[in-house]
C-alpha cells in the first residue's frame, strides 16, 4: 500500500467539510466511508472535486444504472482492479446483471446488441481512446446525445479511477 486510508485520529473538520453536502452526515467517518474515500481524504480538495464528479455519475447520469454498471465492471476487469470489481459487482446485482451477464463482462461478450456496443466502446476508449464510427452508431441506436455523453465520461471516470486505486493499493473493504 502505497497511500494509506487516512487515519481516524486526523478526520477533522476540513475532512468534514470536504464530504459535506456529497455522503449523508453518518457516513463520514472512518469507519463507515471505506478504503477509497478514506484515501482519497489524505487530499481533501481532490476529493471533494472527484467525488463530486464521480457521484454525479453514479447517482445523477442519464444513462441507466444497469448500462453504467456493465461498463464500470469492463473497465475494472480491464485494468486489473479488484477494488472496483468487488464494489461493483454487487452493483451491478442490484442494476440487474445477472450472474451470466456479469460472467460474459470478463470476455467482453454479451449477447444483447446495446451491451455488446457498451462493451465496445470500454475497450475502444481504453486502447484507443476514441469511440469508433461503428460503436457510435450501435450506441446511438439507443441512447440520446446526454446518455452517450454521462457513457464516455464513466468510462473514463472509472478508468482513471482505477489506475489511482491500483497505484495507490486502496484494499478492498472487507480487508480493513
């Protein structure tokens, strides 16, 4: 581990007001915010401004739960990051991926037309950072400009939300 969670000796105030108005009043402590956020407070600043972002796209997109989840979970398969996969997969439980479905993510096969688009466009802006021509179509089939904006910044989101969880060694929950 290379950045610790932040101690509970040295939540303060500015740990407070940095959490303040993003995670209800008793989820703001060591103990129950997790691994990532209580790392992520060691920047209070940085924090504030990424959660704001990554709740927005977790509780405030456009595009539906069930989509959001399958590309979050490609991203975390794709780089290796077993934080996010184990949050995210009960997430995506709860969005409405079935076991199977979840299953097909770490191959990048889904039968459905729009989750093998979204599928697509994971992997086509992790190695490519672009959405190909082809991808674009697929996904306009189905999701309005709004959607298909809220899909490329979750992706990145999670994407580069992952590279610092991977480099700093957030552990999973369940290990703290």
């Amino acid at each position: 581990m290379r950045v610790a969670p932040l101690p509970a000796d040295q939540w303060d105030d500015t740990v407070d007001k940095a959490l303040s108005g993003l995670m209800p009043e008793e989820m703001r402590n060591p103990e129950t915010a997790g691994n990532l956020v209580a790392t992520l407070v060691r920047h209070p600043r940085l924090a504030k401004g990424f959660l704001r972002f990554n709740f927005h796209l977790l509780y405030g997109s456009s595009l539906p739960a069930r989509l959001r989840e399958l590309a979050v979970l490609r991203i975390a398969h794709l780089t290796k990051c077993e934080y996010e996969w184990l949050h995210h997969v009960e997430m995506g439980r709860e969005a409405g991926l079935s076991d199977d479905v979840i299953d097909g993510i770490t191959r990048g096969e889904a039968t459905d037309g729009l989750d093998r688009a979204v599928l697509n466009a994971v992997d086509e802006l992790q190695n490519d950072s672009v959405v190909s021509d082809a991808t674009w179509t697929a996904l306009s089939d189905h999701l309005d400009e709004r959607q298909l904006m809220d899909l490329v910044f979750t992706i990145g989101c999670y994407g580069a939300l992952a590279m610092a969880i991977n480099t700093f060694g957030v552990e999973p929950d369940q290990e703290r």
